[in-house]
C-alpha cells in the first residue's frame, strides 16, 4: 500500500511536481498516466525515497518514508526511470548482488532467481554476461533485480518503454501475476493502450498535478467521452497545448 | 553493515577482474616498465663507474712529452695513442677526453716557457664527465709535481706553492650511491597505487553514473556509508595489490641484475617489506582521493580527466624533492606522498626506521581516506550526483 499526499518537488524554479495526491492499494494495479515531462518520474523517485520531496508525504504500508528511508525502501521493489546493469556480470550475478544488498542468504537468492526467471522467461539468459543483451532482455534482468526480495509494493517507471510487442506483452503478463499474488503494483507510462490494459485505477498526472483519478470508468465518465484515450487527452490538457 | 560493505567490495572487485584487457594492460605496464628502467639505469650506471675506475688517457702526440708520459707511468696510467681523427670522435660521442700535445711542447716544458697541451672534450653529455675530470686531474698532478721538483731544486719548500692540502673523503657509502640510482624506486611506489586503484574508483562511481546504475542501486535498503566504504576498499585492494606486484618485479630486477651491476644498490626482501609497509597505506588514501575526485565525473572518460590530475600532483613530488634537493625534515611525515618518499630514501639508503616513521605517514594517509569515504557517502545522497547525468 503506498500513499502519496500533497507531494511537490521544486528544482530552483522549476516546480516539477505541485501537491499530488494519490493511493495505491494491495493487490491492484495503480497507473500513473501523463504526457513527458508530467512530473511522474520526479513523483516515483520521491517515493522510492531517492529524492526528498519540497512538501507532502509518502507512506508505504504505514511507514513514513522521510523518517525511516531504508524501512521504506525495504518494503519496495522499484525499476528506476536509470536501469543501468553491470554488463560484466552475468544476469544471475546482477540479481544475485540486489539480493546480498537486501541481505538475503544464498538459498534465498538462488529461490528468487529461479522464481523471476520462471515469471519473466529469463531462464536461458541467466548465465550470460548482461552486456551482449538486448534492450527487453536487459529490462526483464532489471525488473527481477528488483524484485528479487519479494517486495509487497513494485514500482515500475515506465517498464514498457522502447520495448517491441513480445516483450511488452510478457511484462503485462507478468505485472497481472504480481497483481494476483496481493501485490501492490504502481507503474508510470505515457501510453494510454498500456495503462488501459492493466490499470485497475488510473492517475492522470499533467504539468505536475494530477487531473483526474479513478477507475477507468470513472475517469471515462469525469472527462464526458466514452474513449479512455480521448479523455486523457481532454484531462491531460494536452489537447489546448498541441494546438496554437 | 559488515555484510553489505562485503557484498559491495566482491561485487566489485569480480566486476574488475572481468575487465581482462584493463587488468592485463595495468599489471603488464607496472610489472614490465619499472624493472625495466631499473635495469637499463643500473646498465648506465655501471658503465659510468668502470669508465672511471680504469685510469686511462688518451694522448695524441705523446712521443712530446717524455715527461708527461713517465709521470702518467709512474702513476699506473694506461696511456692510449688517439686516432688521428680525435676532435671528430668527441663530438661523436666516441672519445671522452683527449690530451694534445704540440711539436715543440717538450723543448718549452724543459725551457719553462710557457708549454702548454690541449685538453679536447665534450661536456655536454654527462657519461663523459668522469673521464673529463680524471684527465684534468692527472694533468694537474703532472702539474704540481713539476713545480715542486722546480722550487726543491731552488731550494725552496714545495709547501709554498701549496697553501692548502685538500684530502678527499667521499662520505657516500657505497648503499648511498646506490640511493641515487634508487630514486627510481620510490617514484614507482608512489604511482602503482594510483595506477592500480584508478580503475575501481572511476568505475564504481562514475562508471555508474554513466551506465545509469547508479539510480536503482541507491534504491537498496543500505545507508550508502556501505557502498562508499565497499567501493573503497574494492579501489584500494586494487592500489595496493599493483604497488606489491610492481615492488616486486623491482625486487627481481634488482636481486638477479642491477645489485651486480651495482653493488652499492639494495633491494632484497627486507626493502621489499619495508617499502610495502609505507605504500599501502599511502594506497588507502590515494584510492579514496581518486574516488572521491571521480565521484564529480558525469562520464568515465571525464572522471578519467580530473584523476589523472592527482597523479600528475603525485608525479611532481620526487621530481621537486630531486631537484630542490630538500633534506629529511620531521614534518614531511606528515605530508602525504612526500613523507612517504622521503622514508623510501631512507630505507635505500640503510638507515634504520623507527615505528614511528612507519606510523606517522600510515595515519595520515588513513585519516585522508576517511575523509575521503565519508564525502564520497555524502555525495551519494546528493541529487545533483544521483540524477545529474548527462
């Protein structure tokens, strides 16, 4: 469960993030919907506790995340919007390293690996060095890194992005499972197809605020159109800026 | 915490030890190029004691002065005939020195009218000097004894034409003449540790920077205390284990070739161990300085820029304690790389540390690299390092 009150994030004068609000609940998928530039990286950064927000509060599962970071930070599995692996180190060897820093014991490590390889399809990949793979072949490697302690709440910055149809289909798959196994599933995109797939609520979030929120009936309904793409771009306020 | 540091330590050091190409090219450059100047140093230096060990002249027009080649007899003088072509020979770099004498050099010599010879050189190049000075000196010699013989014949005390008698006394051992030729060693044992932990501390801070692995990294539920002290230690295991290895391809070239050549050089096992005693620990600080400095680069080849500043300051260091000459003083213990150069000539030069010479440095270099850790840790949770890419 995380909870986002009020955040805002101000970088000099730039005001990339102004009071959002939001919950993810457990065993729901929550998408954070919004045009580049929205704010929804700055958002997710702050709740994964890597950036300090200028106002609000982020709590997952009741922890506050600005007072106990690392227990906040235990409790979530997050795919930053920067994914770099060590191209070095085999696929096994970069899972395995999250899974020491988590302080997970071998066995533990060696279950979770075999578990993502299962969920993700990454088993032939496992002991290949990171560095030959392919853009989807190196998100999957990311997306298991991150969930390799079983966290109960999976951030997901944009896990579909520049991926080809294959591989995104698998990863909705795989977000479908998280969502059957209780978790709580928050993930970003600007593509309203993905959102629309998965999502069983919706954050419209635009310059930095968010403009709409529900399911995504509700969000259908609040914007007065019965396409979910077209009422995004009514809500995002896209519409008014595309056009001079 | 043990275990994190631990789990970010290995994972880095295998990280680097994968780099095959970059581990090969460091160890290759350290193993090959110090031993290798050592032996071509010790090579030249031999060359220059044996060229000034052997008393030999060469004369051209010798059959002159009966004189002059009876006193160079007398003084066990090996006297050589010069090719016609001498003048050319010198500045070839062939002939060192050549003694002239003109036709009517022994009829002036005997009439006391002004005889003179010509003393032909090349000073500009310095393994000439030894033998420039040995022929002056002999002429010199020649020189007094004809006054003397001159002024005893008058009646007159040899005394007289000599108010000061100069005695020579080199106090040089022969450990410290080595010493001279061992500056070599000291400068190699400064830079090996910043060669060696140059790698790991780019790679691990900048490097992740710019692969962009930074980010999720720092996602980890692990104070980042942790990852600066296992990047740390991972960047000084590297320093230090390039310093030990390049020391050592000295210990062998010296053991197997250069101490022949050179007696009065020493490094053998107890210099060996003396030396490492003083570079780890100065490895410690070089690695977390290079860290913190590559903790600012945005890219590899940027960190790469800025560290490779550091060496230079480092590389300084002995090139200004060769060329000032400066002389063992209390405080330079406490001056990093330079307390440590200057207890490396000591060592060279025999003189016995004392534990606080050992000490000394080892804090200070340990006090750096914990500075340099806890601003490393503090940077990483800076935003601007985080998420300033690019």
């Amino acid at each position: 469960m995380i909870a986002v009150e009020g955040l805002a994030k101000r970088f000099g004068a730039v005001e990339a993030v102004r009071g959002v609000t939001f919950a993810a609940e457990d065993g729901r998928v929550t998408g954070l919907l919004g045009p580049n530039g929205a704010g929804k990286t700055t958002t997710l950064r702050m709740v994964s506790t890597l950036l300090a927000p200028s106002a609000g509060s982020v709590r997952v599962d009741g922890l506050d995340a600005a007072a106990d970071p690392l227990a906040v930070r235990a409790r979530l599995g997050t795919l930053s919007d920067a994914r770099g692996l060590y191209a070095r180190l085999t696929a096994r060897e970069n899972i395995a390293y999250y899974g020491e820093l988590r302080g997970l014991a071998r066995e533990a490590i060696d279950a979770a690996t075999a578990r993502l390889a299962a969920l993700l399809e990454l088993g032939p990949l496992l002991d290949r060095p990171t560095g030959g793979f392919s853009q989807g072949e190196r998100m999957k490697v990311a997306i298991a890194r991150a969930l390799v302690h079983d966290p109960a709440n999976v951030v997901l910055d944009e896990p579909t992005n520049g991926l080809d149809v294959m591989t995104t289909r698998s990863l909705r798959e795989a977000v479908r499972r998280l969502r059957e196994a209780g978790k709580c599933v928050l993930f970003s995109s600007h593509v309203m197809q993905e959102v629309a797939a998965l999502c069983d609520e919706i954050v419209i979030v635009s310059h930095g605020a968010v403009a709409a929120r529900g399911t995504p009936a509700a969000v259908r309904e609040a914007a007065g159109c019965e396409d979910l793409e077209e009422a995004f771009v009514r809500l995002a306020g896209i519409e008014r800026e595309a056009l001079p | 915490m043990i275990a994190r540091v631990l789990a970010v330590y290995l994972k880095e050091v295998r990280d680097a030890l994968r780099d095959r190409r970059t581990a090969l090219m460091i160890l290759v450059a350290s193993v090959i190029t110090g031993p290798l100047t050592l032996v071509l140093v010790a090579h030249f230096v031999s060359g220059l004691e044996s060229r000034a060990t052997t008393l030999k002249v060469r004369i051209a027009g010798a059959s002159h002065a009966p004189a002059l080649v009876n006193f160079l007899q007398r003084a066990d003088v090996e006297i050589e005939k010069a090719p016609a072509d001498y003048e050319a020979r010198v500045r070839q770099g062939t002939l060192d020195a050549v003694i002239v004498v003109p036709e009517d050099f022994h009829e002036r010599w005997l009439a006391q009218d002004d005889a003179r010879v010509r003393l032909v050189y090349d000073d500009s190049r310095t393994e000439s000097g030894p033998a420039i000075r040995q022929a002056e000196r002999l002429l010199e010699a020649f020189n007094r004894e004809t006054a003397w013989l001159r002024l005893m014949a008058r009646g007159v005390s040899p005394s007289v034409s000599e108010t000061v008698k100069v005695d020579r006394v080199n106090a040089a051992t022969p450990r410290q003449k080595g010493a001279v030729l061992l500056f070599l060693i000291p400068m190699f044992a400064l830079l090996a540790p910043l060669l060696g932990g140059m790698t790991i501390a780019i790679d691990a801070t900048a490097g992740e920077r710019e692969r962009g692995s930074l980010e999720p990294l720092l996602a980890n539920p692990v104070p980042t205390a942790a990852f600066a002290l296992g990047k740390w230690l991972a960047a000084w295991t590297s320093a230090a284990a390039v310093a030990a290895v390049t020391l050592a391809g000295f210990l062998v070239a010296a053991v197997t070739y250069a101490e022949r050549k050179v007696p009065a050089l020493q490094f053998g096992a107890p210099e060996y161990g003396r030396f490492l005693l003083l570079a780890v620990p100065l490895a410690a600080a070089t690695a977390g300085v290079q860290m913190l400095i590559a903790t600012y680069g945005r890219s590899y080849r940027e960190a790469q820029t800025y560290v490779s500043y550091l060496a230079t300051a480092v590389s300084f260091i002995p090139l200004a304690v060769m060329f000032t000459g400066a002389r063992d003083a209390a405080w330079q213990a406490a001056v990093p790389a330079l307390g440590q150069l200057m207890a490396m000539q000591r060592v060279l030069r025999g003189d016995a540390l004392a534990v606080m010479d050992y000490a000394v440095p080892a804090a200070v270099a340990l006090a750096i690299a914990a500075a340099s850790v806890a601003a490393v840790a503090r940077l990483l949770r800076d935003e601007r390092i985080v998420f300033g890419r690019s």
